[in-house]
C-alpha cells in the first residue's frame, strides 16, 4: 500500500489527512493511504524514511528548514526559498521541494486588486516566511521581516509604529499564532492604526478566522485565511508525488 504523510511536531490542526484521503479517492487510488506522523525530533525523520511503502511527505512547523541536512537532494524551488515543505522518496532517498512558494504567490496574486501599490510586514522569520518572501520579491512587493526577537534587518513589534503600519498595507502572518488547539495567540501590534485600506493575510487555516484576522476586519482591513493556499500547495506537492 502506498502511503504519504505530513510531518511536524503538532498535527491535530491539520486537514491534510482528510484532503488528500478524498484526493485518492476522486483519483481512484483506492489502496493509497495519507497519514500523519507526529516527530519530536527533525532526527526521527531517517528513520520513518525507511519504510517501504512511504513514497512521500509534507513538512509543517517546525521542520521545513531543518530537514533539508537529510535530504540527498533539494530542488531548484526549495534552494530559492530556503525551506521544504515537500518530501518525494525515490529509491529510498528523500529529494526535497517547496509547493508553498507557489501556493502563496498564486493566492496573492488572485486576492490582491491589480492597482494597489503596496508594501508588506511579513510577521515571523521561519521556514513559512521564507516561501512568503520569495513570491513577494517576485511579485516586486518591497517587504519588511518582523520577529520578537531582534537580528539583523529585522524589526521586532516594538519597533512597529505608526508610521510603519501606515505604510505598509500588506500583513503577512507566517507564525503559528493562532492556530487550533491555542486558538487565542496573535501577533502584537496596534490593531487600531489599521483601517480599510490594509490587507491581512493568515498562512493559518484553523480556525477560519484567527484573533488576527478578526482585530483586522474589526478594523474593516481585508482579511484572507492560508486555506486556498494550503489547496494550491497541496496540489502541486501532489504533482510532485506522481511524476516519473
């Protein structure tokens, strides 16, 4: 029996399990199974590698960057980002690849009006953000990182003013913040410097809306959850899984 999976260290949020056991089933592969695989340690990953009927796996928070060491090759895609989200096994070597890239830049670009000027906080500094940053310097989106902790070239919340809300319209969350089971978590800032002409979007889908999402619209900004993105990745990491 064919099996894929995600890994990562919390996976009761996911809906990976259920999109995909449907994804088999509309594709009449009917012996293949999706499970999740819930890691301490990024070091367990050699040895789930090696069961023989796993072809194949994501990777979630908080292993997209530090898998890459064990993989025997990486793809053009996910040397550009930095991270992996996508895992192929082929003759029991792990070639890794990156679906979130095009995940979010594909959502972006359908979400984002065509004649908005605009510039973007990306909020965290993980594997996520690194996906994010790439669409966003391919989509010629000027963007500032954001981080709690100081480091070079980075802000932290603190250091986000007025001003530096005013001006950048575009919000990205790319942490965990929020997301199910501790679904009261949201990033620090000054909610009520937003208004309609900003755009907040969640790399979290669960829940729907997150604390963040709702200060946003509380404050008539757009809102977008990370779902159609978690669609589109997940279909191209199926592209990836079933190609010769």
């Amino acid at each position: 029996m064919p099996i894929y999976g995600l890994i990562g260290k919390k996976l009761a949020h996911s809906f990976s399990k259920d999109y995909f056991t449907k994804k088999f089933k509309k594709e009449g592969l009917v012996d293949h199974e999706f499970r999740l695989f819930e890691l301490g340690d990024i070091t367990q990953v050699t040895e789930l590698a090696k069961q023989d009927d796993l072809k194949g796996f994501n990777v979630t928070i908080p292993y997209k960057e530090t898998i890459i060491p064990y993989l025997t090759q990486v793809s053009g895609s996910a040397q550009k980002v930095g991270a992996v989200n996508v895992v192929k096994i082929v003759d029991g070597q792990m070639h890794g690849h990156n679906s979130d890239y095009y995940g979010f830049k594909t959502s972006l670009e359908k979400w984002l009006p065509k004649e908005v000027d605009i510039s973007a906080l990306v909020l965290g500094t993980g594997g996520a953000s690194k996906a994010v940053t790439a669409a966003l310097e391919d989509l010629s989106i000027p963007y500032q990182l954001v981080s709690r902790t100081q480091s070079k070239g980075n802000l932290t919340y603190a250091d986000l003013t007025e001003d530096r809300l005013l001006h950048h319209k575009l919000l990205v969350n790319t942490t965990p913040l929020g997301m199910a089971p501790e679904v009261d978590g949201y990033p620090e800032l000054d909610y009520s410097k937003l208004d309609h002409s900003h755009y907040l979007y969640d790399l979290v889908y669960n829940p729907a809306q997150t604390v963040f999402l709702k200060k946003g619209e509380q404050r008539q900004a757009h809102i977008k959850n990370g779902l159609e993105m978690l669609h589109l990745q997940a279909d191209r990491a199926w592209d990836i899984w079933m190609q010769s």
